[in-house]
C-alpha cells in the first residue's frame, strides 16, 4: 500500500529555534513535495525533490532515496512560520497518471 | 503571472443542489489536478486531466462527481445533488508538464447545508 507518514503531527518551538519535520514513505517515488497551508488558506509548494538537497532562504529539504526519507528544516523560526506543513510524493516511475499522495501534515505553532 | 484562479472561493449549497467549481490554470499549463480536503482529514487525489481529457479520475467517488477541462476555458469539478458529506475545500493545481512542478490555487470550500 502507498502511504505517507509524517512525525511529529504537532510541533510548539519557540521564535528563533531551529525545526525539523520529518517524512516518510512505503515505496519508490519519483518525486517529493514539501507544501505550506496557513489556516484558511491555500497551498504553497515550497520545494519538489527527487535526491539530494534543496535550500530557499531559511529553509532546507533533503531527501534520502534508499531510506525513503524525507526531512523540512527552518532555521532561525519565526511565528509566521506557524502553518501546516504537508510531504506529498508521486509514486512510481512517472508513467501515466501522477496524482500526489499526502501525509496529514505537520501543525507548526512558534511561539514569540 | 496570475497563477491558479479559483472561484468562487466559498461556496454554499443546500442538500440536493449542484456544485460547480472553477479552476483556470497558469498560463503554459495543460495538466490540471482535482484534490479534496475534508475537515480534519488530509489531502486526497480526485482526477487528473488535459485538454479535453480525463487522464486519471480513480480518486472520483463513483456518482454524482463529473470534471471537464475544455479546450477553452477553466476545468470544471461538478458535484450533483450534494449532500452534508461533500462539504469541503477543494483545491486545483496545475503544471506545465506530467509530473512537473506543481502549483495551487487558493481552493474553494464548500459548505452543505
């Protein structure tokens, strides 16, 4: 079965520290999402990965293909961090249709 | 650069109407998506089209859902006769490529009442 799971489900840190938000998936992909949602609001895709690193301002994504892992980190947090953080991947090997599968999302709250 | 337009962006229907939702593409993109998010629940995959074709529809509920995406005009998710469980945020994305780099739009939620 195709799943995503996301650890932790809730996360409360405070201004300034530095976060991880980890991601894990079943079988092979071919690609990785990382994706913001405020409360109330739309999607943003922060990155799409299919190896090795990304980094864009104060956040990074890596991704490890053999353990079939994914980690978002923020450094220097701020409260407008706070949002729901949510891995999507693409199963398979990119042949016919390419719907994303998603974990639950990660509740970021940072304090000030 | 408008990105993904949705309307409407909150939608009311009472048991038994039908639900039309909007979703224009980013300008370049041929491939369109259909997610819903029902409360307290994670995003789920609906259909998956291109010009003028269904490519993937197996996350669509069997009955009353439709999606079309026209050579002209935005790609419409249609809901007949909707009852309270369909009340929701339904969000669309598109991409330049199969595959490629997806982006959403803002999402309209449906509330049945």
């Amino acid at each position: 079965k195709n799943e995503v799971e996301q650890s932790p489900q809730n996360l409360t840190a405070q201004e300034g520290e530095f976060i991880t938000i980890n991601c894990s998936y079943s079988v092979g992909i071919s690609a990785l999402h990382w994706l913001q949602q405020h409360p109330g609001g739309g999607i943003v895709s922060l990155f799409m990965l299919s190896s090795g690193k990304k980094k864009h301002g104060r956040l990074i994504a890596t991704i490890n293909i053999q353990e079939k892992h994914s980690s978002l980190h923020i450094t220097a947090s701020h409260p407008r961090d706070s949002a729901v953080y949510i891995c999507a991947v693409r199963f398979g090997s990119g042949g016919g249709a390419d719907g994303l599968t998603f974990g639950k999302g990660t509740h970021l709250i940072i304090q000030p | 650069n408008a990105g993904v337009m949705q309307n409407p962006r909150h939608l009311v229907r009472r048991r038994g109407q039908e639900a039309r939702l909007r979703c224009s593409p980013m300008k370049g993109h041929s491939h369109v998506y259909w997610y819903r998010q029902l409360p307290e629940e994670g995003l789920k995959f609906m259909v998956y089209l291109q010009k003028e074709n269904i490519i993937d529809e197996s996350g669509m509920p069997k009955e009353r859902f439709s999606a079309e995406f026209p050579k002209e005009g935005p790609s419409i998710l249609r809901i007949q006769q909707v009852v309270r469980g369909d009340s929701a945020a339904y969000f669309c994305a598109s991409s330049p490529k199969q595959g490629g780099g997806y982006t959403f739009g803002s999402g309209t939620r449906l509330t049945v009442v």
